[in-house]
C-alpha cells in the first residue's frame, strides 16, 4: 500500500510503502510540500506537493517533477496521461491532462 504523510507544524512529509500486513515501511520520497494526490500505474508513484506534479519510481529511486504547476488534490493516471481536477473553483472546475512524460 502506498501513502502519504504530513506533519504540519514540522512542515515535511513523506510518500512511502507498506506491506499489506503492516511490516515493512519503506520511504520513497521526502515531501516539502504538502501532498494531495496520488495514483499509481504498475512502475510509478505519481502525486502531487503544493502546486507540483511528481512521480517517484515504485521501488525506490530519486522523486522527479513531471509539471512544476499541475494543481491538483485528487489525480488518476492510466497508460498515458496523468489526470487532475483543481477543484474549489465552482464553475471554473476544469481537468487538467499530463502526459506522463511531462511532454503536452
């Protein structure tokens, strides 16, 4: 299973893995900015920091930033494209389409 964490007053988190059985945390990306988002495809971990788009390989490895401004609370992923909806915006609600790349 794969989550994130937020700590508030200590203004860091992290995006880790944990076996199903409750063993085995394993910490994959340390978080600046608070997360939002999180999808995964069978290789990555793609979420969201602040106003960020990144992924992180599922097995460990160095966090990248696929879009420096993706803001996004919820996003979903297929075998493409990252996918995010803004949100809070009433009418202006729009979604938001990334190519897993980075590439438009």
């Amino acid at each position: 299973m794969y989550y994130t964490s937020w700590q508030v007053y200590g203004g860091r988190g992290e995006l880790s893995k944990i076996r199903k059985d409750g063993e085995g945390t394993q910490a994959l990306a340390a978080l600046k900015l608070e997360p939002r988002g999180l999808a995964l495809d069978n290789d990555t971990a793609y979420y969201t920091a602040g106003i960020r788009l990144q992924s992180v390989p599922k097995s460990g490895g160095s966090a990248v930033t696929v879009e420096a401004q993706f803001s996004s609370q919820n996003i979903g992923v297929d075998d493409k494209n990252v996918y995010g909806v803004a949100g809070n915006y009433g009418p202006y609600d729009r979604l938001a389409k990334m190519a897993k790349k980075g590439v438009r």
